[in-house]
C-alpha cells in the first residue's frame, strides 16, 4: 500500500517547466532546454531523479539528475519533440510524450 501511495505521489507531483534557457546575447541560437523541477504530492522536492530527454526523430538521448533542490535542466537540445522518462528507485517511472523544444 505504501508503493502505491509514493507511486502516486511522484506522478502526480512530477512538474516540468519547458522553456528555452539557453541566452541569445543579440544573436540566434538553434538550441533550447527542458527545465523544471521535480516534487511530490505534497510539494516537497525529489533529491536524485533520473531525466531523460529523447529526441523522437532522432533517438539520440541527453540525460540529468535532479539537484538538492529538484531542479534539473537538460541542456543544448535541437529543436524538436522529446519524450521524457523520470525514475527514481521505490517510484514508478513516468514518461511524458510530445514535450516540445522550440528554440529563437
């Protein structure tokens, strides 16, 4: 019952903020971010989560680890749909589709 209950926690509390964080200092950049920050049902972060960004048309995978604060930011992605994995050990893992990276 316990798995069960942190299970759903995670999931319900796993945010991610997309944007692009990657600054443009008056020139183009053809890259972009997904960052955020990992909480669980209550708001209290998650230390240790494993990200992974996958770029659907591409396969190729750039991965992190949320911080002591649960931010994470993975960084220098083309612009594109990613699906994107949390795992963390005595949680579910939890997949988002379709996340989109778009850059300047």
């Amino acid at each position: 019952m316990k798995a069960v209950l942190r299970t759903l926690i995670f999931v319900a509390g796993l945010h991610l903020v997309l944007g692009v964080s990657v600054p443009s200092f008056n020139a183009q950049s053809d890259r972009g971010a997904i960052t955020g920050t990992v909480t669980d049902g209550t708001g209290a972060v998650l230390v240790g989560v494993s990200l992974t960004a996958v770029d659907v048309a591409t396969g190729i995978e750039s991965k992190t680890t949320s911080t002591q604060s649960g931010t994470y930011t993975i960084l220098l992605l083309s612009a594109g749909t990613y699906q994107v994995t949390a795992e963390l050990a005595k949680f579910r893992t939890h997949v988002y589709d379709k996340v989109s990276v778009q850059v300047n």
